[in-house]
C-alpha cells in the first residue's frame, strides 16, 4: 500500500509539473501569437513598397488624385521613389498634392523604432506643409506632423519623431504629405522621397510637450458642450544638435481635471462641461507635466438662439438647423496673414434635438463664402444671423457684417465685386451686448453699396477683439 501512495504522488507531482510547463508554455506561445498578428516590419519604400499591400495610397478629396507616382529612373542611390507631382494652383484636378499610405490590412508593431525617416529632393527649392504619420482615415489616433519642411534639389535625410513608440503597437497609418504652391506663386513642381521607413536612432533625446500651444487658455462653456485640448506641440533635439518640433495627437498624452464634476476629458483630448463651475485641464506626457493648460468656465445651461419661425420658401440659409443650407465653400476661410479667429464650433442638445453652433475663438474677423455657385438674393428683402458673445465686452465694442457679391462674372476680384457693411456698436439701440443672442435684421434697402445681389458669395465679420463669439441661423429672406 505504501509503495501505492509513493507510486500516485509521483505521477500526481509530475502531472502538476507538465501542467505548469504546459501553461507557460502557452503562455509564451500566445504572447508571440499577438506579437506575430502585427509585424514589425520598418520599411515602407525602398526601391519598391514593402508589405504595404495592394490598397494602400489614398489621397485627399480635394487634393489632385494623380499627383503621386513611382518613379522608375530617380532615386536615392538606386533607380527608383515615390514622386509627387504638385500640381499649378489653378489645375482643375485639385491646386495641391495631399494624402496618405495606409497598410492594406493588419497594422505594424513599431514600439522598437523612435523616428520615421527618409531620403528627399525637389525639382525647386520649395517648402512642403506637411510630413507625418499616423493618418488612417479611421481613428487617426497617433497622427504625427512636421511641418514646413524645406527641401532642395538634393537629396537630403529627414527625421520625424516618434513621441511615444510604445503606443503603436497597431498602426496602420505609414506616411502622409500635404504640399501647395505657396512658395512658388502657384507654380508646379515635383517631389521625390526614398529609403522611406522606421528607425531605432537612439540619438534623439527625451521630448518636450506642450498643449494649447503652451498657453494657459480659458473658455467659457455651457453644460454639454465639448471642447477640445488642442495646440499639441512635441519637440526634441535632434541627432544635429537642433530643436526640432512637431504637431502630436492628444492621444499620445494623459490628461486629468481638477474638478471632473465640472468637466471631464477622455484620452483624445475632449473636454464634456457636465456642470457650472470651473475646471482646469492638464497634460502629462511620459508622467511628466506639459506646459499650457484649457480653464473650462461652465456657466450652467446653454442659452439657444431664438427658433427661425420664416416660411422656408421665404429663406435662402447659410447656416442654420432649421432650414436646408445651401452649399458652403467655408465658414472659416482664415484668412492670412491677418486673421487670428479659429473656429471651435460645436453642437448642443435642444430638447432632444442637435444645435448646431458656430464657434469663433480669438476673433478679430471672419469669412464666410458660399460662392459656387453664388447664391442669387434679388427676391429677399434682408439678411438675417444671430450672434452670442459670451465674454464681457469693452464701452464702444463694435460688430460688422459685410455682405460681398460677386458680379456678374461671379468671381472674387473680377473688377465688379460690390459690398456693403453695417456696424453695431455696445451702448447704442442697436447693442451689441454679452450673455445675450443678438437678433441681427438686416435690410437690403440700406445697403446702397451693394449694387447687385444677384451674385452673393461672402459674409464677413470684424470688430473682435480676440475673444469668443457664437453665431447662428445664417440666412437671407423675405
């Protein structure tokens, strides 16, 4: 019997044993399976796409769709690259160059690389808006971006960071570019890139981030509005020895709120106001604090603009939820080098149904253009909007709106362009005021120089003073 119970122990510890082995080993085999599902494959051109798959550029809707090729005859110490022919700023096929190389399928594991580079020259001098990654067309959850990147007529190597590698560990999103005719008084030019691919330097050094481009900014806000953590700037010292900086996702940070009764924010960087109060949002990156901060001021319950009651025969609409707008080229045109107004619109429940809400921050000016096609008024008597501005405003502060039309030719600066504008001032029967929508009617009848409405195509707003304006419900009628 002894011999019995010797004889089961040994077979029971050496039936644990090779379970133990068993479940490690599995263990090890499912980690490696994972692993497997995402290659860490670093190169994305060298002569010819790696691994790529059979779909995988996808350009820009408004951008020339034939701007990129595979030239065959140029490369970086070879005899092939990526070329990109960035088109005349009057080419019917689109006035730039612009998209993205997405992996067709399973995305890549890049936690062991820390840059993404490559080889380029121009046919010019030239200087390109953009090179990044991390642009997918989905999430675009880790989208990297440098910017105004100059290039020469010889070839070059060109490093973007990458902020924090141990976050892509499924990224699809291989390369993108986006190049205009700014620099070249809208003349073409061509582009080509080489040896283009993910490295381990090992030379850059540990980064520097900020958000809202470092500033400490504050906003008002209304329970249910999101806002965003945006302005987020990355910069490390490059192998050269230079400061070099770049535009990062907010997904690549953590972010807290002082009071998350008040607001809260999730990892893309969206701010919910929940109640009146106010909330400060930070950023760490790497568990370090990033400079710049987003004060929320929640002032309770958003104050929606008076409900358009007009016949909707009666109405041509820009903007507004209660009618159907007609086609818009823009509501923000931003146009430099003089305007500061960036728009943060947003949208707002009223009673069950979606607010849409025109947001202005750092408002000095702002164009509106609905030129294509322009928009014939002759029938309507006025124009009508509705304006919020939810700061304080200073004795004597001022709003314009200028309606623009086109002419007969129906194009900006054509030698017939007409406009009127009419001023509201604070302190005067017509008020501008704050904390308060401001129902603005203008009639047609006053305006004696604006010769033609036949041929409208722009609204402008000026008189800001760098704060906040809210506008709503857009729109001529009779």
């Amino acid at each position: 019997m002894k011999n019995k119970k010797i004889n089961y122990l040994k077979k029971t510890l050496l039936l644990v044993f090779l379970m133990f082995i068993n479940i490690n080993c599995e263990r090890e085999l499912s980690e490696e399976a994972t692993l497997a599902t995402f290659p860490k494959t670093p190169e994305i051109f060298t002569d010819d796409f790696v691994a790529m798959g059979s779909d995988f550029y996808f350009p820009y809707a408004d951008s020339k769709f034939t701007a990129f090729s595979v030239d065959r005859s140029e490369g970086y110490n070879s005899n092939a690259s990526i070329r990109i022919d960035v088109p005349n700023d009057n080419d019917t096929e689109g006035a730039y160059a612009g998209g993205i190389f997405r992996v067709d399928g399973a995305g890549r594991n890049l936690t062991e690389y820390d840059a993404l580079t490559f080889w380029a020259k121009a046919s010019q001098g030239v200087t390109i808006g953009e090179f990044g990654f991390g642009e997918d067309f989905m999430n675009n959850k880790y989208q990297t971006t440098l910017t105004n990147v100059t290039l020469a007529t010889n070839w070059k190597k060109y490093i973007i960071p990458i902020p924090n590698a141990s976050k892509l560990l499924n990224e699809r999103g291989m390369f993108r570019y986006a190049a205009g005719t700014q620099g070249t008084n809208g003349m073409a030019y061509s582009v080509w890139i080489d040896d283009l691919k993910f490295e381990k330097l090992g030379t850059i050094a540990h980064g520097q981030v900020a958000i809202m481009n470092g500033n400490n900014i504050s906003e008002t806000t209304f329970v249910g509005v999101n806002s965003s953590v945006d302005g987020v700037i990355a910069t490390f010292n490059m192998p050269n020895g230079v400061n070099q900086s770049v535009t990062i996702s907010p997904a690549y940070l953590d972010f807290s709120s002082s009071d998350t009764s008040v607001a809260t924010v999730d990892d893309t960087g969206l701010v919910t106001s929940l109640s009146a109060g106010t909330a400060v949002i930070t950023a760490t990156f790497e568990n370090e604090a990033t400079a710049g901060s987003l004060t929320i001021n929640c002032v309770g319950s958003f104050v929606h603009a008076p409900t358009p009651t007009l016949n909707p025969a009666n109405v041509i609409s820009i903007f507004s939820d209660a009618y159907n707008n007609v086609p818009v080229n823009y509501y923000n045109g931003y146009w430099q080098p003089w305007q500061t107004t960036v728009s943060n619109d947003f949208s707002v429940s009223n009673n069950g149904v979606v607010d849409n809400i025109l947001n202005y921050t750092i408002f000095n000016f702002v164009g509106i253009e609905f030129s294509s096609p322009t928009v014939n008024a002759t029938a309507m008597t006025h124009v009508h909007l509705d304006a919020f501005i939810p700061g304080p405003i200073a004795p004597g502060r001022q709003l314009r709106v200028l309606v623009v039309d086109f002419g007969a030719d129906g194009v900006f600066g054509g030698g017939d362009d007409t406009r009127h504008s009419t001023t509201f001032t604070a302190n005067t029967p017509t008020a501008v005021v704050s904390q308060n929508w401001i129902s603005i009617d203008i009639p047609f009848s006053a305006m004696p120089n604006l010769a033609s409405r036949s041929h409208l195509a722009q609204l402008i707003l000026e008189g800001g003073d760098g704060s906040v304006i809210y506008v709503d419900n857009i729109y001529f009628h009779n």
